[in-house]
C-alpha cells in the first residue's frame, strides 16, 4: 500500500474520532475553544507520529493517549476554569456589583453537536449528555490533571482500570487509586440533580414555552412561578451570582431591566435547554445578540440560568444568527 493511501486512511480514521475526542478534551479542559486546539494538536502528533504507530494498539487507543498528553501540556500551567458560584459568595441584590474577570477564568458552555457522537443508545446518550453539564465539567476542573483523565476515561468512557493504567504509563493499583480520590472530591461538590432535557419531554416543553413567554414580555410574577425558590442566576464573565427568586427578580427590574423586551431562540448546550437572546436595539424591530442562556431543570421548575455575555465567542459556535429581525420572528 502506497504512503499516500495509508495517510487518507489516516485522514478517515482521525475524523471519525473526532467529536469524540473534542468531548474528553473539553471535559479535561472546561473550553470548546482549547478542546477544539487539543484536537488538532493531536491530529497534527498523530500525521507526524504514524509512521512510528505499530498497531500494537488500536488507533482509537493511541489518539487518547496523544490528547491526554496534550491536555496535561495544556493544563501544566495551572489554570482551571470555573464558574461564578466557585470564586465568589452570592451578593443580595441590593449589594451586588459587577465585577468582570478575564476570559480564561471561566467555564465555557458547548454545542452538543461538537462534544457528544451520536449513539443508538438512548442510556449511553442519557449519561454522555449528564457528563457535560456545567455543573459535572466545572466539579471535574477541581481534580489535579492525572486524577481527572482516570475519572472521565474510567467513569464516563467506560475505559478498563489495565487500559487507562497503560494509556498513562502506570499501575492498576495508581489507577484505582486515583479514581478513589477523585470520586470521593467529586462527591464533596454536592453538585445538585437536574432532569434530563434532551429530547423534552411534554412538561418540559411546556415549562419552557412559558419561560419564553414570561422572560420577553418581563412578567416577573410568571417568571417567579417557573423558578425554583434557590434557583440561581450567573453572569460571565461577571463573578456576580444571585440566588432565589426573589434577588434574581430583583435583579432583573433593576440593573437587568435592560433585558426588557428581548426575544429568545432555542438552542442547546451542554446537554441542556438553551437560547440565544436577543436585544432590541434602535433600529424599529431589529435586535442584536445580548447573551448565551443555558437553563437548567429539575422537578418542573428552573434551577439555574447561566447568562454568557461573550456574544461574539458563543453565537457562531452555536449556529446563531448574527441579528434577528422582528419580521423573521
């Protein structure tokens, strides 16, 4: 077989990884941005690696073993991203302040499409989609770098404790180890339940068309009926965040009130319901991109609203248009 047809296979090979790998990246790494860049980093290792690549493993193996060590690289810098609720207290609505942190603090919301191959498995799929929430990717940043990459590949790829232990050069034993220590510092995070939301059910699509409704015509006593009574309210890159209906209303007559009038279109992120929301502007009937919203649900209420304002990052990657006109509506 010629060089050139062994590379196209090549090719064919690394693109079918492809989506699969940017999830693990991204769950390593808290950014579809710098999951997309470990990706291509990897495939790039892998051109210039193949002709060394003896099969003794798969290939699917051998490019999880190039992106770990491209996401440890990565991640030797000592960032991890997170999320208002892990850098700061909530504010009461009458002290609270805005106050902006750079790009790289915070976890970033992701398009399913980019991070979750499609399965025929309706439970393989249930748990791919729990294992990017928000809140699972932010608890996984609190793991150092090794035990994280035991956790996703043992508990979200299934992968064996021998497997994971040779992809990482070590021992069963450091293997099960470190799965330990990261499962117990997962648990300490008390991450709260949220109901699946993808495909909806009835009672989710109902709960929110009328989220919808409540949110762009700014009626605060429907809005209050859809939140759960500690629901929160976040806002990157601002470490602002608000809890319970009541601040979170609050919020929103007040300095949010420049929300009002605004038009929401679904969406989804990290395995949630999400809108792309528009902002009037002065222009009669044209409206222009204000934030990313990505809701969360349990129990037939609301329990969180992250609002990214980072317009110009999320609404290409998320496929959404760059205005919207009243008339499109």
């Amino acid at each position: 077989m010629s060089e050139s047809a062994t590379k196209s296979e090549l090719d064919v090979g690394l693109e079918k990884h492809r989506t699969e790998l940017t999830g693990y990246c991204y769950r390593m790494l808290g950014s579809g941005f710098e999951a997309e860049d470990a990706v291509q980093d990897t495939f790039v290792r892998a051109w210039r690696a193949y002709d060394r690549f003896e099969g003794r493993s798969s290939l699917r193996s051998w490019l999880y073993r190039i992106a770990t060590n491209v996401c440890l690289d990565m991640l030797n810098a000592g960032n991890k991203r997170a999320r208002p609720m892990d850098l700061t207290e909530p504010q009461p609505v009458a002290r609270a302040v805005l106050s902006e942190r750079p790009e790289i603090t915070w976890l970033e919301p992701v398009p399913d499409g980019r991070v979750l191959p499609s399965t025929a498995d309706p439970a393989e799929t249930a748990v791919a989609r729990e294992t990017v929430r928000l809140a699972f990717v932010a608890a996984l940043q609190h793991l150092p770098a090794k035990q994280r990459a035991v956790l996703i590949l043992r508990e979200v790829l299934a992968w064996k404790a021998s497997e994971v232990a040779e992809l990482l050069d070590t021992s069963v034993a450091s293997v099960n180890s470190a799965l330990q220590r990261a499962r117990a510092t997962i648990a300490e995070r008390e991450m709260r339940e949220t109901d699946l939301a993808n495909p909806l059910d009835e009672d989710q699509k109902k709960l929110l068309d009328r989220y919808v409704s409540a949110f762009e015509g700014y009626d605060m006593d429907a809005l209050t009926s859809l939140l759960h009574e500690d629901a929160v309210l976040s806002m990157p890159p601002y470490d602002l965040w608000l809890t319970g209906y009541g601040d979170i209303t609050g919020w929103m007559l007040g300095h949010g009130a420049v929300c009002r009038g605004s038009l929401l279109v679904p969406t989804v992120a990290n395995g949630t319901p999400a809108f792309g929301q528009y902002h009037p502007t002065e222009t009669p009937g044209r409206y222009e991109p204000w934030a990313l919203q990505v809701v969360e649900i349990s129990g037939g209420r609301i329990v969180e609203i992250t609002n990214f304002l980072d317009t110009d990052r999320w609404f290409p990657m998320f496929d959404l248009p760059q205005h919207l006109d009243k008339s499109d509506q």
